[in-house]
C-alpha cells in the first residue's frame, strides 16, 4: 500500500513538474512575443501553454484503480488531457515548420520547407509521433541551422516520445495474461519507465528554460514565485495525504486487533458447543448403561446419529482405562487406547475439558476443537466421550460472510484454513509456511499478538495474528484476520484526490498575483 501511495503521489508531482516546465517555456515564448508580436510564435506559446494544461489534467488521475467512484470523470479527464496534448504537440509542429531556420552566415542557403500533408497530419495526430517530429525539428534547427542551443529541447522531445510509448501499453491492462497485466499494470516496471523517462524530459525542459527565463528581473521574479508555490502546494499536499493513510492504517489496525478478539471468542463459543455436544452423549442414560455393559453396537448407534445431526468431526467414546469402546465415524476401528491423550485422563478423573488441538495432515495441518466429558454412573466415572470439530474453511467463510474479514487459521506456522484465495478466486493457499520471522518469533515462540503489513499471495494486508493455545497454555498454532492494504487505499483515494485537485486549483489561481507581485517589485526597483 505505501508503495502505491508514495508511487500515485510521484505521479501527482512529476506531472506538475512537467507542467512546470512546458508552462516555464510558453512564458519564454510569451514574454518574447510582447516585444516582436511575432505571430508565427502564435502556434508555439499556445502549444505549450496546451501541453502545461494538459499535464494539470494528468496530475490527479488516481492510476490504481481502487477508486469505485471518482469526484472527476477519470474517462472524461484523461480524454481531455490527451486530446489537448496532440493538439499542443501538433501547434508546435506547425510553429517549428512555418519557422525558418536561421540561415548559416556566407552561405546562400536556400530553405527546404516541409509540406504538410492535412490527411497526413490527421493519422500523426499520436502523442508519440508528434514527439518524434518535434525532436526532429528541434534537432534540425540546432543542426542545419544555427540554434545549437535547442539540442537540450530536442533531447527532451526525445524523452517525451519514449514516454508517450511506454503509456500505449496500458490499453492492455485488462488482458487476462498474468505476465502482460503485470508488465502494464499502475506501478509495474512499464509505468516506472515511463515515469522515469518523462521526469528526465522535464528536468531537461526546465533546465533549458531556466537558463532563459532568470535573465530578466520581472520573468526571474515571477518563475521564482510560481515555482516555491507549486513547490509549497505539493509539499502541503503530498504531507496531507501522508497523515491520512497513516492515520487509516492505524485506525485499520486497531480495529482489527479487536476483529481477532472477536474471533477468538467465536472460537471459545465453538469449544461449549463442542463441550455441549460431548455432554448430550455422556448424559445419555442408553449411553450410560451400554459403557457399563460394553455394548459397542448401542454405543456406535448412539455416536453415529449424534455425529450426523450435529455434524461433527470426530466422536470417541472410551472405558475407564482409556480403551475405544465406540467411533462414530468408524464402527470397526475399537479396541486402541487413548489412555496417554492429555484430554482423556482429564475427562477420567471427572474433569469438563476443551482444548484446541492440531493434528497433522497430508497437505496441512488441521486444527480441531476437541471437548471431553466424563460419563458418570452412581457418582464413578465409567468412561468419557471425546468429540472433535475442525475449524476448516466453512467456519472462516461463515465469519467472512457476517464480518467482510479476511482470516486465517495456522497449525503450527503453516496455513490450514483461510478465506483468502487467488485472483480466480478457485485456489486457497492452504498448506504455505510463514516465513517471517518476526510473527513466528512474537506469536510461536512468545505467544504474543502481532500486527502489521504483511504479504499473502503477492498481496498487501494489514493483518493481526493472534497464537492459539492448548489447554496446557501451548502454542498450536495462530489466528490471523486482515484486510486487504488496496482497501485502505480506496477508502484514502477519494480525499486524495480531492487534495490533488484543490492543489492544482489553487496553484492555477496563484499565478496571477505572483506576476502581479513580481510586476510590482519589479517597478519599485527601476
């Protein structure tokens, strides 16, 4: 989730960098034009000035899809933002051709004009070919003409075409390919080319234009002025938003270490009804007189049909001695002792006892609440029934449904129920370890809770783990609960956005007075 954020707030600041800097060169070009009132430059000014709104526009797109509904049209907004680049990339063209070079001196050289095609210029109305042509044009008036010093520019061009290139991908960000969706996705290894490639274009802009602008006092003043506003409004905007997923993950985390006691309970619940269930059959006065007469074929009846009715794992009635009188789930397996079974010998000296317990098992452990009750005749124990309820994916599914948590349930530290599946939502990572080494240490080892953002399936969840304890107060096993980190984020993507659209209105209004202040300042000094 912090990735994403830092990730969506570098979106946000790099487009206002680049805004920046088409805004710096359309103010070189306007502050030439009032002087020579030029009107080839017409096309130029106006070009940038398209290209700075439509950076604006970009800025507060919110990339990660997380947001179900939007203060802004994002389909709207990003139509415009690209419709209004083409337009800026293809004025500039226009500007640069009807341009002409500046000739070399003691040559007589003649101009080669470039005939613009209409049905030609309609099919390169593509952000990347613009680009490419307006590197090129850049090139030529730093090479065939004298303007040595536009190379920078047509470096940055050459940026900017690279970049437009990196974002075609992402008209393949609803491919079912895992490979492709991962390559285009928001904040995959594309957008961070691209990204990479369009703050190095910027940077060259703004170090071009700089070069220009700070030579005059009036222009000096009024980038200064526009440039720490821009930088105030973001450093304010980017520490906002920092404080708000911040204050959310705490808020998240806290209310799920009180999911988990929750659930925990759900679990204690789950041992009296396993305890009920053992004393339905103990107290059965059929049940009673089969133990004393080991009538096993009474006693699988009766294990059999309570087995089934209360759908339970496991059901074992036992002698005094510890010895299988009866299986519901298996009438031929009789005769073994579960004399050593901690539960058995406390059931045998007249205890009520549940406990939870984790079994191995082919794929995973599984973890079972087991509840043993003494069965009793003329005030002697004569034997004890032992029941067992695996805590599987139905119960957490059951949790899920009331709850809308995520949750888990681990024997020892690997995986042997959750919620959680894959993207298809078919396969659950039962049977994975934990491999971290901070919850196995605080919650296996010290039998303490642990809270924090952890990474299940390649997935971000902010997740509390809580140990699961036997009746010997040993640890068996944990109890996780968690909430996917992209939640978070949706729920924090509505006031970011609105942060990133007051920003940029509110850098727009600026600056007006900082060229009046600039203006001021300026005629106070001559």
């Amino acid at each position: 989730m912090w990735y994403q954020f830092i990730s969506e707030n570098f979106h946000f600041a790099i487009n206002l960098f680049t805004a920046l800097a088409f805004f710096s060169i359309f103010w070189l070009y306007f502050d030439a034009w009032i002087d020579r009132k030029n009107f080839k430059e017409g096309f130029k000014i106006l070009g940038y000035l398209l290209l700075s709104v439509a950076f604006l526009f970009h800025a507060p797109y919110i990339e990660s899809g997380v947001l179900t509904t939007s203060i802004i049209n994002i389909g709207f907004s990003e139509k415009i933002s690209i419709f209004l680049k083409n337009i800026g990339y293809f004025l500039l063209l226009i500007g640069l051709v009807i341009d002409p070079l500046q000739p070399k001196p003691k040559y007589n050289n003649t101009l080669n004009s470039l005939i613009v095609n209409p049905a030609l210029v309609i099919s390169f109305l593509l952000s990347p070919v613009l680009s490419v042509f307006i590197a090129w044009l850049y090139l030529r008036r730093a090479t065939v003409g004298l303007e040595n010093h536009l190379k920078k520019v047509s470096l940055s061009f050459l940026f900017f075409a690279i970049y437009e290139v990196l974002n075609t991908p992402s008209i393949f960000i609803n491919s079912l390919n895992v490979d492709i969706f991962r390559l285009v996705a928001p904040f995959g290894p594309i957008w961070i080319a691209a990204h990479f490639f369009q703050a190095l274009a910027a940077a060259f802009l703004v170090h071009w234009a700089f070069s220009y602008l700070l030579k005059r006092i009036n222009t000096q003043l009024f980038i200064i002025f526009t440039t720490v506003t821009l930088s105030i409004f973001l450093l304010t905007a980017v520490s906002f938003t920092f404080l708000l997923l911040k204050n959310l993950s705490d808020e998240t985390l806290t209310r799920l270490d009180t999911d988990v006691s929750v659930l925990s309970f759900s679990l204690d619940s789950k041992k009296s009804e396993s305890l009920a269930f053992a004393s339905i059959l103990s107290n059965n006065s059929a049940v009673v007189q089969a133990v004393i007469d080991k009538d096993k074929k009474i006693l699988s009846q009766e294990s059999e049909k309570l087995l089934v009715s209360r759908q339970i794992n496991s059901l074992v009635v036992v002698d005094e001695n510890g010895q299988v009188l009866a299986r519901g789930e298996d009438r031929d397996r009789t005769g073994d002792s579960l004399s050593d079974d901690s539960l058995i010998k406390r059931a045998l000296i007249g205890e009520q006892i549940s406990s939870l317990v984790s079994k191995e098992g082919a794929i995973a452990p599984s973890v079972l609440v087991r509840a043993a009750t003494p069965i009793i005749s003329e005030e002697n124990v004569i034997g004890a029934v032992v029941v067992a309820i695996t805590l599987d994916n139905s119960f957490l599914d059951g949790i899920k449904e009331f709850t809308g948590l995520e949750a888990g349930i681990y024997g020892g530290d690997i995986l042997s129920a959750t919620t959680i599946s894959d993207l298809k939502g078919q396969t659950r990572p039962i049977g994975i370890k934990e491999s971290s080494l901070d919850i196995k240490n605080n919650v296996l080892t010290k039998g303490e809770n642990y809270k924090g953002l952890v990474s299940l399936l390649n997935t971000s969840y902010f997740a509390v783990y809580r140990p699961l304890k036997d009746v010997d107060n040993e640890v068996v096993g944990m109890l996780l609960v968690g909430r996917p980190a992209v939640t978070i984020f949706a729920t924090a993507g509505k006031s970011i956005e609105l942060t990133f659209l007051v920003t940029i209105i509110l850098i727009l209004f600026s600056i007006f007075p900082s060229y009046l202040i600039s203006k001021y300042i300026t005629n106070q000094l001559r």
